[in-house]
C-alpha cells in the first residue's frame, strides 16, 4: 500500500515557473493572431451591414421617385411636407432634411438608415420626446447628394433661374440621368454630435462646387467638414448608393471624380460656371 502511495504522489506535481511561462508566452500569440482577424470579421461586418442599409435606402428612394411622377426626392429643400408618426406636420428645419420625407417609403423604420453604431443613437432620441423628431433628422448613416440630386436650397436651389445660369447641374427627376450606374445619391458620412463624431449626416457635399473644397490628402483625424461630412470609414472607402439602385465602395480617389457626384460633370475635377452665350 506505502508503495502505491508514493507511485502515486510522484505522479502528482505542480508546473514548473517555465512551464508556465512557456504556456502564457503561446497564449499570448494565439490571442495576437486572433485580435486581427476578429477585427477585421467586425469590420465585414459594419460594412455589409452598411451597404445593406443603402441598398434599402436606394429602393426607397426609387419608389418616392415612382409615386411622384419621376420626381425624385428633395435633398435639401424648403417646403416640401414632412410628418412624424403621429401625422402630425413637421417644421423647418426638419422637413427640409431627407429623413422624415423618406421613411414612409422605408416602412417608417429608422433603423434601416441608422445602421451600426449609429443604431445607439436612436435609443438615446427616443429618450428625448421633446427632441427626438429634430435629432432624429440629423444623423442617418449615409448623407443625400442634395446639390445635385434633388437640389440644396442653401448652396444653389435647382430654380429654372440657376438652370439658366449655371446648366441643369441637379437632377429632378430620375429620367434626366445621364450615368445612372455612376451618379452618386447616398454616401457614408459623419459630423459632430455634441462633443463626439458620429457615424452619420443627413447630407453630403461634393469635392468641387465653385472651387475645390475638399483636403488635399485623406486624413481621418481631421474635421467633417474637410470632406464634404463623406466618411471613408472602412479601410480608407466610403458606402455609396447609386441612382440605378446598386451599392458600391469607393476610395477616397474614387469619390473626389465629379462624375460621381453631378450629372453633366465632364471631368474629375468638374466645378460648377456660368454659361457663357459665345
């Protein structure tokens, strides 16, 4: 029996320190491979997410423009009706923004256009009654290219006066354009919520109007604004719904291209003139 037992005890010991050591050391690089392949499944992830989110967004898009004659939605337009869900009309400046004027056509669901992280942020507007058809209105996950598909009031309304000056630079129908798998409608996008960015803007502002506006060089860390509110977040590329109803990523190169953005741009760096009568 005494002989048993000490067989036995033998058999029974603890690691040794480098064993140990050894173990942790092989944990550590497994964890350190993982990391990145976990982020980058994370990364697919909002991303799909996203395009899936401007896929419906696009379709929506499509049926406002059927219901209304070819029309296609305002982009940032004043006087146009907008109503929350309880019917009740909403004022300037929310119906001037694309959101409430094209949920209907989503289902009445916001979640379709607040995609990912930005889908947080719809728990905090339901929070704020008072507040929440205003914010709500401000930070979809992709931004309308309201200067030159459906027109912005603030930069250039798309009058027949403008038409006169300036050519017919935005489109108000669907049947007016010319590069219908090229022309940009929505585009990732992002701004200032408070003292935080947020993966979202209910507009988008091409790289050359009257001049370039644009950065130079594409640099995450700096503001919104340096690039038009457009959002290269996913490995240096945006989401970008078109008007023929498919969905694309775009590199920053990609997206300074006018072609992308106005429907008689004739050249990347496309900057809106007047027209001269020689």
């Amino acid at each position: 029996i005494n002989k048993r037992k000490m067989s036995y005890k033998k058999q029974i010991r603890g690691f040794t320190l480098v064993e140990l050591l050894v173990v942790f050391c092989v944990i550590c690089i497994l964890v350190s491979l993982l990391l990145p392949v976990l982020s980058n499944s994370k990364h697919t992830v909002y991303r799909t997410n996203e395009i899936n989110s401007s896929k419906q967004l696009i379709i929506g898009w499509q049926m406002y423009a059927e219901d209304h004659d070819g029309k296609v939605l305002p982009g940032y337009r004043n006087g146009f009706a907008a109503y929350d869900k309880t019917g009740s009309i909403l004022r300037h400046p929310i119906n001037a923004r694309y959101p409430w004027r094209l949920i209907p056509w989503l289902g009445d669901s916001f979640e379709l256009i607040y995609a990912n992280k930005n889908r947080k942020l719809l728990n905090e507007f339901k929070k704020d009654l008072d507040n929440y058809n205003y914010a709500i209105s401000l930070f979809p996950s992709l931004g309308i290219n309201s200067r030159f598909v459906g027109g912005d009031d603030v930069d250039l309304a798309p009058t027949n006066k403008a038409f006169d000056k300036f050519g017919p630079f935005c489109i108000k129908t669907i049947s007016e354009t010319n590069r219908s798998s090229e022309l940009g409608v929505f585009f990732s996008s992002r701004h200032k919520f408070g003292k935080r960015l947020v993966d979202g803007f209910y507009l988008v502002k091409s790289p050359y109007f009257g001049k370039r506006e644009w950065e130079l060089n594409h640099d995450l860390s700096k503001p919104p604004s340096d690039y038009g509110y457009v959002h290269h977040r996913y490995k240096g590329k945006s989401v970008v719904a078109h008007v023929d109803g498919h969905s694309s990523t775009q590199d920053f190169a990609n997206t300074l291209n006018m072609k992308m953005w106005c429907n008689i741009a004739d050249k990347k760096n496309w900057i809106i003139k007047r027209i001269t009568n020689e």
